[in-house]
C-alpha cells in the first residue's frame, strides 16, 4: 500500500517529520488546522475519510487516516502525534486483488456507519443472496454479499468434473480387472483346448502344464492329465498286442511258406534220386540246408544285405531246379561286400517276392523268363528290386495295389489269398522304419513288373 506518515512534535525549534518525498503544506505543526483536535487523542485514532492530504501537498485524493500519540520516553509526556494516511485507492486495489470470486460485493463502514469505498457489482434479483459482515477492530465493518451459485458454482463444478473423472476411471479399472478375470478362466481353458488338438500328444510322456490359480479349472487340467496318462497306458498296450499279433502273422506266414516250398523241394528231391541223378539230388540238399540255416537265422529279425540276397538266391536256384527252363535268373549287388556286411535289413523280404514273380509272372509262360534281383544304396537308403519279363499287371489293378501298400497295416488274409506276402513285407517294413519306406511297384502289362523295397541304413551293432 501507498502511505505518508508525518511525526509532528510542538518542539522548541518546531522541527517536522515526514515519511514522503512530496512538500508540505504547512512550515510547522500549529500551522496544521486539524492539529490541535488531533493533539487530543490519547490513544490510536481512525478517521473518516476525507478529499485532500491534511499535511501533503501530492496532488491526490480521498484518504482514510490513524492517529497516535507520539509521547516522550523520559518525561513520559504527549510531545506530537504520528499521522498515518493510506489513499482510498490502495486499500479498493487490494479489495479487487483478493475478491477472486464472481458476483461480489465488498463495502468498508466507519463507526459512523458511512461508507468509506466499496466495490459494488449488480447482482441478479431473483438469484440467492448470501451477505455477511465482519466487526473490525478500528470500529469499522467490512460487508461481504454475492450470489449463492458464484459461491458454490465452482466447487460443485469441479466436485461434478472430480466425479466424472472418478467413475470414468473406476469404470476402465472395472473393466481391466474384468477382463484379467476372464482371461484368468479363459487362457488356460483355450490352451487345453490347443493341446486337446495335438493329435501327437499321446506318443510323448510330456507333462501337460498350464499354470493357473483357479482350483476348478486345476482340477480339469488334472483330470485331463490323469485321462491322457491313461491313453497312453492303453496306447502302449495296444502298441504291444499289434507287435504281438504281426509276429505271430510272421511266424505263421513263414510256417506256411516253409511247409509248401518243403514238400515241393523234397518231392523233387526224391524223383531226381529215383531217376539215378544223385549228383543233382545232393547239391540240391546242400543248398536246401542252407536255405534253411539262413531263414531261420538264430531267431534273429535283422539279417545282413549279404545272407539276404544269398537266401533269395538259394530259392531261386532251387527253384530252377524244379521248373527248368521255364524262368532264369540273375542276382546281382552294386555296393561293397563290406557294406554288404555292415548294413542290415528285415529277413525274408525278398523270397516272397521271387515266389510272386515264378507264380502270377510266370504263369503263362513255359520257358524264356527273367528274374532280375539287385540292390543299390544311396541317400542313406538301401533300395532292392525284384524285376521280371511276365505278364505284368493292369493300370488299374496297379493303382489299387500301391494304394493299398500305402497303408502302415493290413486286414488279416487267407494263407492262400493272393498277395498275403507282399502285404506282410510292406506292413512289417512300415510299422518298423515308418510310412516314407516299404514296398511299391511298377508294371507294364505284357512286358515286365518290377517291385522295390526302399529300406533306411541300419548298421550292424
């Protein structure tokens, strides 16, 4: 605020003190024409206000004034008094400065009940008023009144605009924990459902985990688990009575082959020593023997390329023996006899084979056939194949048969069904080594057929 002070004493030099750039108008304190009235008050004083400067020759107007008496502190005697004037317009510029609400009015009253200054604004008449008025200790009164909604408006303002902050976020905390929830029940719900569709689940002993804190949907995974546990038990058994049940096809189909090529081998046997050709007769026991020998192989099921393609020609030769010119025969090997060693193959896959070729290739003919029978390696693959000149096969017929050979199992078929040894070979290869090797073929009707078994490298161990 913008205030003059002067300190008047009635000294004997008549010495004036102020607090303000500005002249005065008077040389002494007696000449102040309000100072004498002033000299009487004994203790603070306010005045109303009034136009001009008492003492101040400032060019400005409308003042408010305190008095006090100015006493000496060693004779204890009132030697002036301290005259403090404060321009109307300062205090109406700090009124303004703190009366930050809208609609208000603030007036300032002296002990007379005059108005001192006050900042009034019009204010709506139907709208509710609220006045209030505080005592000042100088006996003035300081009058507040303004409109009840310029009050509360901004409070209820920003409590609606709080509020609706508030419920928007409780609304998107509402919804991410919702969402947490049901993903909580969901998730592991649709991971079950993803391993449910891992159809080669069951061929592993993997633990199903899935972690989740919801007792039930636990105890689902649980009982799932407990379920597959016991799908793979029955798998395995499963697994062990079809081993079970395609050896005993095996032992049965080679139980029948050796009785039927038996009886027919002795039956030659014995018209050749019957006819004096015992020279024949002998080299065809030494090789029957062998024959033998190598079929039964010590109750082994993997047998070397070498004792295989051995075993194959002792049937043809003996074979020979029997239908003569009717069919020759060729075997031959385009890998090392080391690897010949080294690599091994299921037993009896290629005698059968021979035998398809001497009854179904050779049925029409009398003489002039051709048993073609080598094997190759390479890719890490062993690769047999069983050619003959007969009759070979229809498309159709073809087809038929490669799709069927395509399959890793076969229905069970009469010993004396036509094709019982081919399907045998293909199953046992298949369900051993799997579905990218086993037995196919190729035919040209009238010209020639050719079966070939693909098989991986197997070492000997």
């Amino acid at each position: 605020m913008t205030c003059t002070i002067y300190i008047l004493a009635p000294l004997d030099d008549g010495r004036q003190f102020k607090s303000t750039n500005f002249p005065l108008f008077y040389s002494s304190a007696q000449e102040v024409p309000s100072y004498e009235k002033l000299r009487q008050y004994k203790e603070m004083t306010w005045m109303s206000a009034y136009e001009k400067s008492l003492v101040a020759n400032n060019y400005k107007s409308g003042y408010v004034s305190v008095c006090y008496p100015l006493y000496n502190i060693r004779t204890g005697k009132s030697e002036g008094i301290v005259l403090e004037e404060i321009l109307i317009q300062t205090i109406e510029e700090s009124l303004v400065a703190a009366g930050y609400l809208e609609d208000i009015n603030v007036q300032i009253y002296d002990s007379n009940a005059e108005l001192l200054f006050g900042i009034i604004k019009q204010l709506d008449r139907e709208s509710v008023r609220i006045e209030s008025k505080i005592d000042m200790s100088n006996g003035w009164c300081l009058c507040f009144s303004c409109d009840l909604w310029s009050m509360v408006g901004q409070t209820v303002g920003m409590a609606l605009l709080l509020g609706g902050v508030l419920s928007v976020i409780m609304i998107c905390i509402s919804l991410f924990l919702s969402r947490k929830i049901v993903a909580s029940i969901s998730e592991p719900i649709h991971q079950l459902l993803e391993i449910m569709k891992n159809e080669e689940l069951l061929q592993y002993h993997e633990q199903v985990k899935i972690s989740t804190d919801i007792c039930e949907v636990k105890s689902l995974f649980q009982k799932y688990e407990q379920m597959i546990q016991r799908l793979r038990i029955l798998f395995c058994e499963l697994e062990e009575k079809q081993k079970a049940l395609r050896k005993s096809e095996y032992v049965a189909l080679q139980a029948q082959i050796n009785p039927h090529f038996l009886y027919n081998t002795l039956d030659n046997i014995t018209w050749k020593i019957r006819t004096g050709n015992q020279q024949d007769a002998i080299e065809e026991v030494v090789s029957l023997s062998r024959f033998f020998r190598l079929s039964l192989s010590r109750g082994a099921d993997m047998v070397s390329v070498r004792n295989e393609m051995e075993h194959v020609k002792l049937y043809l030769k003996l074979q020979k023996k029997r239908y003569g010119k009717r069919f020759d025969y060729s075997v031959d090997s385009y890998i090392g006899l080391e690897d010949m060693m080294r690599y091994y193959v299921p037993k009896l896959i290629l005698q059968p084979l021979a035998e398809n070729a001497i009854y179904h290739g050779f049925e029409e003919i009398q003489e002039g056939g051709m048993i073609l029978i080598t094997v190759d390696c390479g890719q890490e693959k062993i690769i047999f194949e069983v050619k003959d000149n007969g009759t070979g096969m229809e498309k159709e017929y073809l087809t038929n048969l490669n799709r069927e050979l395509e399959k890793t199992d076969f229905s069970k078929r009469a010993v004396n069904q036509t094709g019982y040894g081919i399907f045998n070979i293909n199953a046992r290869i298949k369900n051993v080594f799997g579905v990218e090797y086993g037995l196919t073929f190729e035919s040209q009707k009238g010209e020639e057929t050719i079966a070939r078994i693909v098989l991986p490298y197997i070492l000997k161990k």
